[in-house]
C-alpha cells in the first residue's frame, strides 16, 4: 500500500503525522523527498564565531612522556 502526503516542513523539523485508517499497524517504511526549487544561500562563515568555546592547555606544547625515547 502507498499513501502519499504533502506536508511543511516547520523550522523545529519535528512532525505528526496522521496515518488513514485503511492503513495496515505494524512497520512502515517513510521516505522524505524534497520538491524544494529555491536552493538556500551559503552562509558566509564569520571570523571568530567559536571564540570562547574553546580551550587549550597550559602546557600544550610541553613535551609529551610517550615519546621521550625519541627526542
């Protein structure tokens, strides 16, 4: 059996979907296919936009006991 619904999509990408009762309970397959037409423009990546986020050791340039046999 095939049952074809046209929904929107909201910006919270969550859906309920309300099956017809002719349709069998038990597992379904869904496949999502997009009719967009409008591509979305690239956002430009801002310079800096992870500052903050991110922290690097002290002693991160310190030289590491795993490889004293080599130096």
């Amino acid at each position: 059996m095939s049952v074809t619904q046209t929904v929107e999509i909201p910006a919270s990408h969550r859906l309920t979907i309300d099956v017809p009762p002719e349709v069998p309970t038990g597992k379904a397959e869904i496949t999502f296919t997009s009719h967009a037409t409008v591509q979305q423009a690239k956002r430009q990546r801002e310079f800096g936009c992870a500052k903050g986020q991110f922290r690097m050791a002290d002693d991160f340039d310190a030289p590491l006991d795993d490889f004293k046999d080599y130096m």
